[in-house]
C-alpha cells in the first residue's frame, strides 16, 4: 500500500448512476473471479484513510451487502441529478482532505501517490486528474473535456473522475456549492474553484486509469507494460505462477542504479536472474514488438554483471527510449520441461482457438524463431480437450481461462513454460496486436465446423465401388488442392478444378490407365470451404483394375492405416505411402510390408506386383500415344478461336474441350510420376550413379527451357514480340484464380524481365551414357530398349509440362470471357471470383432478363463472400483423421522436399501475389511463395538464389522447374507457423544438402 502521510483522510465515491452497458451498477461489476470494481479503487488508497462515503441510488442494496464496512449516503434523485449533487448530499467531514472519485473507474496507486505529491505543496488547494493524450478524447466523444488556460495549459484534456481536495475547499462546498448544482458533472467544480481564486493543479493520469464501459477497458487497464501486466496479475491468479519481479525505469536507473542493485541483491540474493525488456514500446494493442528489443539470460546477482545486463537491454531500445521505459528483473526458471508461447484467437482472423506452439526445454526457441523440433497444436476454444493434447493442456487451459475472465479480453499472446515437477509458469501476457476481422461471431464458425464434422461423420460409412470402412482427408495427396488451388480457395477457383478435372476426368484417367474404376465419386470434398482429397477413393483408384476383392479390402485398408500412422506423409501417398507402379526396388520395399503388415499371402503379392507391373509396361505406349494427342488439342483451340461465337457458346465449347485437355495431361503427368520413380529406384538399387541419371535427362527440354530460349530471341529481335506473348501471355500465377494476372497484362514484368544474360540448362549428348547392365536390365524387366526408355522419358517429362502449358491455354481463355460476362453485369474480376462456374453455363439456357440476372448473381456473390469469409476464419489440419480434428489438431511435421545439394544463404522476399513487387527485386533472393502455381514460373527470369513453397511435393510443379534450373529449394514447407515466420525473416539459409531451413535473421 501506499503511505499517504501522517494525516487522515476521506475518499467519496460518487455512484449514483446507471451504465448503459451493464445491468449492474458499474461500481460493483465483476473484473475478475474475486474483485469488482469497487475493490480495486479501494485498494489504490491507503489504510489511514479514515472515512469511505459512497454515494448511491442505483441498486444500493446489493452494493451494501458487498461493503457493510462503508458509510452509505442514498441520493433519492440519483435518475436526475448530476455528480455535484451527490457530491452535496454525501455528509462529508469538511475537516479532512478528501479524495473524490467516481464509481466506475480503475486507478492506480502510482496516481493516487500523483495527486498527494502535488496537493502537499503549502500553496495548493486542488489537483485535478486529467489524461494528456488527445486520442482519450477522440475516441470518448462523451468524455467531460476540460479547455481552460492556467498552469501553463491551454488545451483540452479529459477529466478521469478524480480530484483530491483540501480542507479549505471542502469548507467553502459545505456552505456554498455551486449554483444550480443538481445536474452539474464533477468537472464543473473546476471553474467554480478557480472563479472563487483557489489555487488549482493538475498531475497526468494517462495510462494509470481506466473507466469500465465494456470488458475491453478492464483489458487496457490490466494489460499495460510487461513488467506491469505481470506485476498486476501475480496475486491474482490462481491456475498458474507468475515468478518475482523487480521493474524500475529508465530515468529512475539513471538517477539511482545502485540502490536498485542492493533491492535487486535482497530480493534474489544467490539466484540466476533474467533481465528483460519491458518498453512502452511493446506489447500493445496496437502493436506488439515482440523480439524486437533484449533480454539477457543468466545473469549473475553481482554489481558489474547486473549493470552489463541492464544497459543492454536499455541500449536495445534504441532512438526510441523514453525515461519512463522499464526494465523487468526476474529469477531464471529452472528445470524446464516445456515452454512455449499460446495465442488465445488466431493472428490473421480472431478466430476463437487456443494455439499452442511450444518446444522441449529450450526457452528461447519458440519465440525467437529458431527452434526446430517444436510442436504446434490448435484448439477451439469451447470443445472437449482430446486425449492426445499435449500432457500440460488441461493446467494451460484453466489456467489460460483464467487470465481471460481476469483481464476481461480473449485475444491475448501469452508466454509460459511448464517445470519438470508440472509447476506452471507465466512469462508474459500481452494483447494480439493484430487486426482482427472480428465480423463473423464466434457461434456461426461453431455451427459450420459441427456441419462440417457431421459431414465427416456420414462418408465413413462403407459405399459401393469403393473398398474401405472409413476413410481420411488431405489436402496434399494426389490432385493435391492445396498447391493447385490452396486451402481456402474462393468458389470460382474450386468449381473450376472440380469440373475440369477432381469429379471426373482424374478417374476416367485412372481407368484408362489400367487401374481400377472409381467412377463416379469425386476426388475432392469441401468441408467449410476447405478443399480435402478423399484418401480411400484416392488410394483405391490407383490399384490396378485386375485386383482381386479381397486383395483390394486388404491394401485399402492397410495403406489408410499405414498413412494414419504417418501423417507427415500426407504430401507423399505415391512415393511413401503405396506403390502405384512397378520399381526396381519394389521387391525391396514392399514385400515385408505387404505380406506381414498387410496381411497379403504370396499369392495375392505376386499377382499385385504382376498388375502393376503389366499396368507400368503398358505405360510406354500410352505415354507415346497422349504426347502425339497434345498437338491436336492445341490445334483445337486455335480453331475454336477463328470461330465467331457469343462469349456464354465460347464458354461452353472451351469448357467442354478442356477437358479432354485435362485428360490428356493426366495421362502424360502419371507417365511423367512413373519416369520419375523409376530414376530413383534405379539410383536406389545402385543401377544407376547420379551423373549417369544426369546424362539420361540431359537432353530433354521442356516448354521452360523453350520459353527461355525464345525470350533471347525476342530480347535479340530473332522473334516477334506479338507473335511471343500470344504463344505465352496465357500463363497466369494463380491457374484458376481470376483475379490472379495473365503475364500479357504485363508482358514487360512476366515475360522479359530477364536481365539478357541466358538462362539455360545444360544439354548432354546421348553419348555420355553407356551402362550395357542397366540397358540389360530394361529389357529383361519392361522389356524395353534404351532408345525407347530415353523416348519415354523425354515424352512424358517435357510431355506433362507441355501439356499442362496447352491446357492452361483454354483455362485462361475461359477466365477472360468470364471477365467480360462480369462486366457486362457490373461485376468485377473480384465479385466474379465468387461465382461458380455453374452459374456460368447455366445463364446459356437464357432462363432470365438481364436484371434479374444480375440481381441474382450479385445475391449469389453475397452469399459466397460470406461462405468464403467464414472458411477464412476456420482452421484445420492437413490431414484428418477422425472426427475430433475439427476441433483439436497438431499440425503435422511436415518433410519438405529438398532440391538439389546447393547451400545458399540470402536475403528472402515473400511473395504472395504476382503483382504485388517489382520483378527487379527478387534479384539475388531466396523467394518464398505459398502454392507451387506454375504460374510462378516467371519468377526464373530475376536470377532468385533459392526457392521456398509452403505447398507442393516432391514431383510438382516448381520442384521440376528447380531441379531442372539447378536452383536450391525447399518444397512444401507445410508448417503454417513456421511460415508465418519465415514471411518476416530478413535473412535464410537454405541448405537442400543437409535438408535444412534456417532463419539467421
């Protein structure tokens, strides 16, 4: 407690009215589990205050039953009269000094200690409280702002309800209050008093008072500096422990250090103590700072190394500095177990999910960025703790509720770490400085994810066609979504991936193949706007057709086991998970699994291996006949485009013939899969060294290559500029995403930004590669030469880009006329996004006038915004499992897909949207974009040092392209903290030789 002084003293608390955002009486709301207001504001005067008078109207009965201890005083006219009314009938001693005050403020000692510093100077009469920041009356407009000129001050400040007055004063109020005092607010008496040539100061209450109108406040007040949340809550809590602090100044470290090293020495004695930032600076709500200024660990209690530790934490805080600044002292914890940092709404939306991301031991590691065995773990808030949370959550949780219903705010970044003994400790707690899109509530999120759970639910039933009794969800295996489309997709995007190819054309392929027929379920299921891949439809479709029933139960159900068991395959269904083709290590690799985990006997093994094997052979002429039948689609859509037809017939023929575009690059990209695997087994089973690998791929050249080639030409006046950006200004960053550019929208940027230098790849002469065993081994196995072996590998790796170049030709024809169709109803590319393709082909039939057309398409935009918004403030994980991850989930270690065995260390750029930098400076970084889009591919023209996708395997897109360009990269980084991490990274080391990713700064 403060000491006031050897003299007595009144505090008269003015409580008479009623707050239009409680139904209780503001004075007596509760802040916390034990304390109201009420309590706080007592407890910042001392214990020598002789008389509480509290002045009241409004339910008085219950606040007497709270504080029998107080003298009450009933203002009968409290619905119609004013605080100097009050102030009147409240009996007052007017022989004591009187602090008066009103019943719905939060104060703090230090300002009560304000006003008695001022009010004992000999000449004072009155000091007045006022808060100096302007933005206290901008956003209070019915605040009582105080505008008058004395002390030197000239301009408005707020009155907080809170004056401190001296006997003199109270005298001349007992005799003779100010005129027509019945509605007068408290702010009033300062004219009055200076009419009357009192002598009046003022003390500055900014950031030492709050008035309680909405939880919020109470936030504010509570949730200040670090040294002063943690100082606040210390006694408060119950759920956890909050370590003893010592917090001093700046200014008062200047003027007094070695007094402060003798209570530092008093309090820790021996101890090893941590000095920490705690700079007005950071942990705001506006903005947190978080790392930006230092601490200093395992300090020694001794003058010169707690004086080396204190000045680097104030030297930290740099231009900036102010005297009022602290510095945090506190004892080193020791025998961590866990420790880790909690979000209690998620940073991007506010969603309503507790986000733990915590580390083993290391009690740097989570925060600083660095750690690399961390675990990451999302709850909602409100759902039952699952039996695989992590083993500190239930304490963490009650504890974390707790300092939640304390600080009457739910959007908090708390630090903690949990001791060997299961002792709980809170480092910090600190608002999310964050903007939150706080539009949908927290109940419309709850309602989707039970629909979407309950969906779930329903497709683990066994269906017809389809082996398997349950069944998992990806958002990586297969026609992975989340590279192609991403995990939030907007509706357009999603229904244009669905139709071209994931609810249909990707099983009629499979079928074609030679594998099994799972016609006619989709591929991809949306559960609240998220696109997930069906695993049992997936691992189903790739068994070869001839498999007996009772084989096929057998591996559906082992494969989906085997992939539960490790979800951080989840990006690798065909290269870890199954085979779905035949490989020279297949004996090697699948055998033991198979016939001992799988429950197959030798028979069933060997007919397995014989289909797929039949299935791969036969690949070699399917591969030869798809790539002949690349050139006609592309010659088809030339043809369609010397057609004169409306936009909605256009529509419909590019649509329609797409398909058969789609068709045929998932032909020549499951060719291009089998090419690939093949390499890596022979690599595997020593048939092959790299370099001879090297010279089997060195002469192929895909459309990249071309495409860069033909860009020095144009660069060199070779080839026409028209005649380039008509044969490539198609390509689009974002496939499927309307709003995402065409490069011929900016031809200068996406399709000559190069420097001139040229970008090429080296070509080996077939002659290089001479291995008589392997050329052997191809025969005797696929029964196929070497010529034919190199013609396959040509044809399907440069066949599966070429084709996908031809395809992407009639989707991004497709989006321009439906750029145009929007124009026509007023829509933008943006309000177009949100339109099913549906929509589209149905307005063919002509069923509607123009306006009602366009009312319903802007009700449908409206609804899809919604849905869309909805599926943003949702999470869930890369993989699901059973029905409990819609509500609690570990994001999976994911395994990036390291390319090449270069190390570079280099400045890194995050790009999230093509249009959003100059080109000129990705020059010399390491580029971190979220999808591996093949629309990305211009990014290759700025000479990048390295490659990071969050999104993406081992055979996708931009892993070909930077393995063929020889460029470091790390494919599919999948950890969504970590990438929120990386996006504000200055400098990475990316080491693809010993598969790691690093931030240096």
């Amino acid at each position: 407690m403060i000491n006031m002084g050897i003299f007595q003293q009144q505090v008269i608390i003015l409580g008479a009215g009623k707050s239009k955002q409680f139904l209780e009486n503001p004075s007596i709301i509760h802040v916390d589990q034990e304390t109201r207001t009420l309590d706080w504001l007592l407890n910042a005067f001392d214990k020598a205050i002789t008389r509480y008078l509290f002045v009241g109207g409004y339910k008085m009965d219950e606040i007497t039953h709270h504080y029998p201890y107080l003298h009450f005083v009933v203002n009968p006219i409290w619905k119609h009269s004013g605080c100097i009314e009050s102030l009147r009938l409240s009996d007052f001693d007017p022989q004591l000094p009187a602090f008066v005050c009103y019943g719905d403020i939060l104060v703090r000692p230090e300002l009560v200690q304000k006003l008695l510093q001022t009010a004992r100077q000999e000449d004072v009469d009155a000091v007045f409280a006022l808060d100096s920041d302007p933005k206290t009356i901008e956003v209070k407009p019915d605040c009582e702002c105080i505008y008058c000129n004395f002390n030197g001050n000239d301009r408005r400040q707020n009155f907080i309800g809170l004056i401190y007055l001296k006997p003199n004063v109270l005298g001349q109020l007992k005799h003779n209050f100010p005129s027509d005092s019945t509605h007068q607010r408290l702010s009033s008496l300062l004219p009055y008093l200076l009419q009357n040539k009192f002598n009046i100061q003022t003390v500055d209450a900014h950031g030492l008072w709050v008035e309680v109108q909405q939880p919020s406040d109470v936030a504010r007040f509570i949730l200040t500096t670090k040294a002063q949340t943690l100082h606040t809550l210390r006694h408060r809590i119950t759920k956890a422990k909050i370590a003893e602090q010592v917090h001093f100044s700046v200014q008062e470290w200047q003027n007094n250090r070695q007094a402060i090293r003798d209570i530092l020495k008093q309090t820790f004695g021996e101890k090893l103590l941590v000095v920490r930032s705690s700079s007005l600076q950071e942990d705001g709500f506006s903005k947190a700072n978080a790392g930006k200024f230092t601490s200093v660990a395992d300090v020694q209690n001794n003058d010169a190394d707690l004086t080396r530790a204190v000045e680097t934490v104030i030297a930290s805080y740099g231009q900036a500095i102010t005297p009022e600044d602290q510095i945090l002292v506190q004892p080193m914890l020791q025998n961590v177990d866990a420790c880790g940092v909690i979000f209690t709404r998620t940073l991007n939306y506010g969603a309503p999910y507790y986000i733990v991301n915590y580390d083993i031991e290391n009690t740097t590691a989570i925060t600083s960025g660095t750690s690399d065995s961390d675990f990451i773990f999302y709850h909602w808030k409100t759902a039952p703790i699952p039996k695989n949370a992590p083993y500190f959550f239930k304490d963490l949780y009650e504890a974390i509720q707790e300092i939640e219903f304390l600080t009457q705010f739910d959007a908090l970044d708390i630090e903690f770490a949990i001791t060997k003994t299961y002792e709980l400790y809170i480092f910090q707690v600190r608002p999310l400085a964050a903007q939150h899109l706080r539009e949908i509530d927290d109940n419309q999120l709850q309602e989707q994810l039970q629909q979407a759970s309950k969906r779930f639910e329903d497709m683990q039933r066994a269906h017809p066609g389809i082996s398997g009794h349950r069944t998992i969800f990806g958002i990586m295996p297969d026609w992975n979504p989340a590279e192609i489309v991403g995990i939030k997709p907007r509706t357009l995007a999603i229904t244009l991936y669905q139709q071209l190819i994931t609810h249909e054309i990707w099983a009629q392929q499979r079928y074609e193949f030679g594998y099994k027929d799972v016609r006619p379920y989709p591929l991809i299921v949306c559960f609240s706007g998220h696109p997930y891949v069906d695993v049992r439809a997936s691992i189903h479709s790739f068994l070869p057709a001839n498999l007996k029933q009772t084989t096929t139960e057998k591996l559906v159900h082992y494969y989906l086991n085997r992939l539960s068991t490790h979800p951080e395959w989840h990006d690798k269904l065909e290269f870890m998970v199954m085979p779905t083709c035949y490989t020279f290590d297949f004996e090697d690799r699948w055998r033991t699994a198979l016939t001992r985990e799988a429950g197959l006997s030798e028979d069933e093994f060997e007919s397995y291996k014989q289909d797929l094997l039949r299935l791969t052979r036969d690949a070699f002429q399917k591969c030869t006949e798809q790539y002949k039948a690349t050139a006609a689609i592309n010659e088809r859509f030339e043809a369609i485009q010397q057609v004169p037809l409306s936009d909605l017939d256009r529509l419909y023929t590019l649509f329609e013939t797409c398909k058969r575009g789609t068709l045929n690059f998932s032909h020549l990209a499951r060719c291009g899969f089998i090419a690939s695997v093949f390499l890596k087994s022979a690599l595997a089973k020593n048939m092959l060294t790299e370099g001879e690998k090297e010279a089997l791929l060195g002469d192929i050249q895909t459309i990249t290559g071309t495409f860069f080639e033909e860009t020095k030409k144009v660069l060199n006046g070779q080839v026409s500029r028209t005649h380039f950006i008509h044969k490539y200004g198609h390509l689009r960053p974002g496939t499927y995403d309307i709003t995402s550019p065409a490069y011929k929208t900016d031809p200068d940027k996406y399709l000559f930004g190069h420097t001139g230098q040229p970008i090429t790849t080296e070509i080996t002469s077939k002659n290089t590669f001479h291995n008589p065993t392997f050329e052997k081994i191809l025969s005797d196995t696929l029964s196929v030469s070497l010529d034919t072996f190199r013609q396959f590998l040509q044809q399907s790796i440069a066949g599966r880009e070429y084709s996908k170049f031809v395809f992407t030709r009639y989707v991004s024809e497709i989006l321009d006329i439906l750029e145009r169709l929007g124009q026509t109803y007023g829509l933008s590319p943006d309000d177009v996004s949100y339109l099913p393709i549906a929509t589209w082909l149905d307005l063919r039939n002509g069923i509607a006038s123009d306006g009602k057309t366009k009312r319903l398409l802007k009700a449908q935009i409206a609804y899809q915004k919604e849905y869309h918004q909805v599926a943003q403030c949702i999470e869930l994980p890369p993989l699901i499992l059973q029905q409990s991850d819609f509500f609690s989930f570990f994001v999976p270690k994911t395994l990036p897909n390291f390319i090449g065995n270069q190390c570079v260390e280099a400045p890194l750029v995050y790009l999230k949207n093509s249009n959003e930098t100059n080109g000129n400076s990705l020059r010399h970084k390491i580029v971190l974009i979220e999808k591996a889009d093949p629309g990305f591919d211009w990014i290759f023209n700025y000479e990048i040092s390295g490659l990071i996708t969050v999104y993406g395997g081992p055979n996708s897109h931009m892993a070909i392209r930077s393995a063929e360009f020889k460029l470091p990269a790390s494919i599919g980084i999948g950890n969504a903290l970590f990438f929120n991490r990386l996006k504000t990274a200055q400098l990475v080391q990316l080491d693809c030789n010993a598969h790691t990713l690093k931030i240096i700064r």
